[in-house]
C-alpha cells in the first residue's frame, strides 16, 4: 500500500514537472510604427463612455523594422510587411490615455 501511495506521489510529481516544462512563453512579433507624414491616428467615440477607439493607420515598411523606418512606415521588428497585411491598427483605451498617445505621435522621431 504504502509502495503504490509513493509511486503514485511520484508519476503526479513527474507529470507536474513535465507539464510546466512545456509551459513555454508564447513568441512575440512586435510590430514598431514611427510616426510623421504617411500615418493617421484618429480617435472616435465609442458606445462605452469612459472608452475611446484609437485608428492608427501606416503605410507598410519594407524592411525590417530594426533596420530604420521612414516618417509614417510600421513594420516588423525582424521583417518587412508583406502585401496583404493591415496597416491599420484599433484600440481602445480611455480618452486621457489618447491623448497622451496623441502628444507623443506629433514628434516624427517617435515609435
């Protein structure tokens, strides 16, 4: 009894440490948009009064990010953005949360 009580402890130890080997953190593709003359940003109201939805639109990079980007381009950090892919980007967050956003985008040497 004693020895099953144990090997049972011991495959639930095993599978629990198993299991959290296989938890691994999911990759990230950032995406970086400079911002200047070629991108919009606009805000709208939305049926949550304390929301707005923030529209940023770019034009596609070429290029990786990481390798510069011109006024008003986003592309991938490691990649240039394929044809297809939007260049157009919504959130929604609260209006003073915009408008900081906002102030920051006005500078073209900002991403």
């Amino acid at each position: 009894m004693k020895l099953s009580r144990l090997r049972d402890a011991s495959l639930l130890i095993i599978l629990a440490l198993s299991l959290q080997a296989m938890a691994v953190t999911p990759p990230s593709y950032p995406l970086r948009v400079r911002s200047g003359k070629g991108m919009r940003v606009w805000v709208e109201s939305t049926q949550t009064t304390q929301l707005v939805k923030m529209i940023v639109t770019f034009q596609a990079g070429t290029g990786p990010a990481g390798s510069g980007l011109r006024p008003g381009q986003g592309s991938w950090m490691d990649r240039g953005m394929r044809s297809g892919e939007p260049t157009r980007l919504e959130y929604l967050l609260h209006e003073i949360d915009a408008q900081r956003i906002l102030d920051y985008l006005r500078s073209p040497g900002n991403y």
